[in-house]
C-alpha cells in the first residue's frame, strides 16, 4: 500500500505533463524596417561622397563638373563646351551623378523616401541586382533630364531618379496581401518576397493607381529631389524622376527572381509582364 502511495503522485504528475499540449516556438520576426545589407552599403556610399563638401570650393566644384549630369556635355555644335573629366565624363556621369547631393536636406530627403521601398526591394533583389537596378534607374533619369535640357550647362546631382524606380517597382508587389504595404504582413523578409502583380494587373489594381495619381502629382506639383547647380541657378529635374520611375516600373520583371503566383519557375522569364 506505501509503495502505491507513494507512485500515484508521480504517475499522476506524468500523466498530468504527458497531457500538456507542445507549444512551437515563435519564428523571429525581423522589424519591417531593419535596413539590409545591399540598402545600409548604398547609404554608407551617399553619406561618404557627401564629405567632398568638406573640400575647398574649387575642387568640390570640380568633383560636380566631374562626376555631375551636363547635358551640354553631350552637345556636338559649334558651341560646344570643353567640360572636366573628357570623354570618360561623358560615360560615367549617367551614373555617378545619382551619387552627389548639394547639402544635407537634400541627401536626407531622398534617404528617407529610399527607405521603405529600397529595404524591401533589396530583400526581393539581392544586392547586385539591387545596385544594378539602381544604376539603370539613374541612366534612364539622366537620358530623361537629356531629352529635356538639350543644353543646359548646369549639373544635375541626387539620386531622386533612382528612388522614383524603387518606389514604381516596388509598387508592383507592395500591396499583395502580405506585402509591406497590405493590411497584413509578415516578417520583412516575407513581406519582400511575396508574388509581383504582372504589369497589367498592377495598372488596373486601384491602389496601385491612387498611388500613382498622388506620386505624379506631388512630383509635378513640388518637383522635389534631384537638383541642378551652375550659372543657371537652382532647379528641379523633376524630369529625371519621372524617367527613373518609368523605367522601375517597366523593368521590374527583368530584375525580379521572385516567381509570379501560379507561374513555375522555369516558365517564369518568359510570362512576366
């Protein structure tokens, strides 16, 4: 009798743990902000260069005819201009342009607007295709301000162009359910890599054109971003932006790794829209 006395307790304790239910540990859940590696390294890049402020007037002036967008330096007339940097100049600066800022507003701003958008457009990328596509953003903002200021002198600077085509390309998935603009999301990275609308679907998805209407109009209407220095003044290359926010719109799908819903990977590069 003592001896079942004294395992009743026990075996009813075990019964008792036996009957617990197993809860699953929680997944960690990233914040929909943490910066990745790809966006942290382009910031570092635009924050480092814009210590060439800290330079002697003549060569930080020297660094913007460089390295900034002129667009008279591409004019074949008599009138031409010899501009610093030659004909590697005329190459580079479709590019490097993106990468200068005129102060600490001006960097600040376009930071701001590339963090939500580029965070998850360099989780969905990866960072060469990230870095990638914001070089080709740049060019196609540069080609924009070209068409449209056949021969102005003043430099353009900023890298406005290349946040208008993460902001345009990350419209493209930002409002799928579990995105990191729906109403319910996961985790950042989860949130980064849900499904693109194809193009088409995106233009007839009425958030995704509620965003469009009040992105072109407060572009228009302010034009605030990159920004043109030189003889002429200051001015807006709102322009740029518009050619930046085309070209993330309409490229995309050939950055994109992320399969579309119901589309195999192998079938993939030849259905996106």
């Amino acid at each position: 009798m003592g001896g079942n006395r004294s395992r009743e307790p026990l075996a009813s304790g075990f019964e008792l743990v036996e009957s617990l239910p197993e809860i699953p540990p929680e997944s960690p859940r990233e914040p929909i902000l943490t910066l990745p590696g790809a966006l942290t390294a382009y910031v570092l890049v635009l924050a480092v260069i814009h210590l060439r402020v800290l330079l002697p007037p003549e060569l930080e002036n020297w660094t913007i005819d460089v390295f900034g967008f002129i667009p008279k330096r591409y004019d074949s007339t008599l009138l031409a201009i010899d501009f610093p940097g030659g004909t590697g100049a005329k190459v580079w600066s479709f590019v490097t342009y993106s990468l200068l800022h005129a102060n600490l507003s001006h960097i600040a701003f376009n930071v701001l607007w590339l963090l939500p958008f580029g965070s998850a457009l360099a989780r969905r990328f990866g960072a060469i295709r990230f870095f990638l596509f914001m070089a080709v953003t740049a060019v196609a903002g540069a080609l924009a301000h070209l068409v449209t200021h056949e021969h102005a002198i003043a430099p353009m600077i900023g890298a406005s162009a290349s946040v208008s085509g993460t902001m345009a390309a990350a419209i493209r998935f930002a409002f799928v359910q579990g995105s990191f603009l729906s109403f319910s999301r996961g985790d950042a990275d989860a949130a980064a890599r849900v499904p693109a609308l194809s193009l088409m679907r995106a233009l007839r998805n009425p958030r995704v054109l509620a965003f469009l209407a009040v992105w072109f109009g407060v572009n228009i209407v302010f034009g605030v971003g990159s920004i043109a220095i030189g003889a002429d003044g200051a001015m807006v290359a709102w322009q740029a932006h518009i050619g930046g926010f085309f070209a993330g719109l309409l490229l995309f799908s050939l950055f994109d790794p992320v399969p579309r819903a119901g589309v195999a990977p192998s079938q993939d590069l030849s259905r996106r829209g």
